[in-house]
C-alpha cells in the first residue's frame, strides 16, 4: 500500500547534539524520516593541511557498522523513525563522503556515496567518489513511499536527480553542508536550484542543513513543482515538512513528459 502523506523532519543541527531528544522531539511530531546534514561524523570538518592532519582525518572516518551509526539505527528502532545519518565512512584506498538510509526498524538499507564531491578543496580532496544512485521503498505506519538520496555538490549536477528520476522517486532527502541563502557570492541561487531541479524532475525535495555558525541554515523541503513547503531560519532546531503523497504521484502522471529522459 502507498502512503498518502509523509511527515520530513530536517535536523538543523551540530555535531554533539542530543540524539535521542531529536528522535523523541521528531516522534512527538509524528515525523516518519529525520535527516542530518552532510558528513554529520565529523561536522563537515576541514583537516589540518600538515601531512599528519590530513592522515588524522582520514583516519577519523567510520565503518558503516560501527559504532557512531549503531546509535542512530538503535534511536531509529525505538523510535519507529527512519533516518538519513552520514558520515566520512572509511575505505580502503580513500574515505567516502556517505549517507545511509536507516529504515524504521533499525536497518541500513540503502547507502549513498557522494557522486559530485569538491575534490578541489580541503576536505573532499582526500575523498573517493561515488559511482550510482539507487532508491528504496520506505516503509511507514501508513504505507510506502520512493525514496532517493544525494548529497550536497550532487544537487548542482543534473545527472544524479534524474537517475533517481528514472529509477521513481517520489521525493529526493538531501544532506547538505553550504552557504543555501545568503552566500556571498551568489546569494540564495542554491535555493533557487532547489526548486528547479525538483520542478524539472517533478520529485520533491528536502535538504537538511547546518545551522550557523557552521553554515546558514535555511534547510529547505519542496514540492513536486518547486513550491517551497518548510524553510527554516539561520538558527539550530527541526525543521518539518509534510508532503502530499497523492497529488504527489498524480503530478507526475499528468507531467509524465518530464520524467521521460
């Protein structure tokens, strides 16, 4: 059975916060996903340029059955909330810049690997890429929904989204880590291609961000034609959206031209 509706609840928040009172404040909201933002192991962390510092922080990163996941897969459980936990998961060459999607009975059942990573800059330079993009069926009190994930530079390049397109997603949970409305250089244009690439692909979105001072804040979720559902403010807190499911799916019937490419 589909859902008709699903409830996003998009962590704005730093490392070291309280996770179980996030899953407890989420549940309470009767949220059926909460998603961290990007690289949430380490806080996006920028490495010491010494030889010593970088091989430290590449010697940070986490396996994907280890500990720092093992917390959230149990809060996930008791809980009965799905999750989008990521971190610098370790590798045997180079670390990946990683999002697994944890289901509400505590199981990792979709890994995404960022595709597009700043290999140009500290720290995704000491990173591997990732290759694919795939989607799960994600079991709620209410029924089923499509999901997809990528992870923040993904959103700028138009081939993850519509892979997750053509592989049916019905929304797209993105961790993020970056300047999305008052960037100095380009002000909120990251917003704006928020809501032209779930418009263009007729999938909703919805990115959870840092919080300042790390980043602005401003985690966003929209819908299958862009429309703007939940922002949040520069400060730490949730941030919830509700999406309809079914005129959701009924979006993409009647703009079926979209998704055929």
């Amino acid at each position: 059975m589909k859902a008709e509706r699903i409830m996003v609840a998009l962590a704005q928040v730093l490392p070291g916060v309280d996770i179980e009172a996030l899953f407890a404040q989420a549940a309470a909201e009767s949220a059926d996903v909460i998603v961290f933002p990007e690289m949430f192991s380490n806080g996006y962390r920028r490495y010491d340029t010494t030889p010593s510092g970088r091989a430290a922080w590449i010697n940070a990163a986490e396996p994907i059955d280890g500990a720092f996941v093992e917390r959230f897969r149990q809060a996930a459980q008791h809980y009965r909330i799905a999750a989008v936990v990521t971190l610098l998961e370790r590798g045997q060459e180079k670390p990946f810049n990683t999002a697994l999607f944890i289901d509400r009975e505590g199981r990792t059942v979709l890994q995404q690997r960022k595709r597009h990573i700043c290999f140009f800059d500290n720290p995704e330079d000491a990173c591997a890429a990732g290759e694919r993009s795939d989607v799960v069926e994600l079991g709620t009190a209410h029924g089923s929904v499509t999901v997809g994930m990528m992870i923040c530079m993904d959103r700028e390049f138009p081939d993850v989204a519509t892979d997750l397109m053509r592989a049916g997603a019905e929304i797209i949970l993105v961790p993020n880590s970056c300047a999305l409305a008052n960037d100095p250089e380009i002000g909120d244009v990251r917003l704006a291609g928020i809501r032209a690439t779930a418009f263009q692909t007729v999938t909703c979105m919805a990115v959870a961000n840092y919080p300042e001072p790390k980043d602005d804040g401003h985690s966003v979720a929209v819908d299958e034609l862009g429309h703007v559902v939940a922002i949040g403010k520069p400060d730490t807190g949730l941030v919830f959206a509700s999406f309809d499911l079914t005129r959701v799916r009924e979006t993409q019937k009647q703009e079926w031209f979209r998704r055929k490419r």
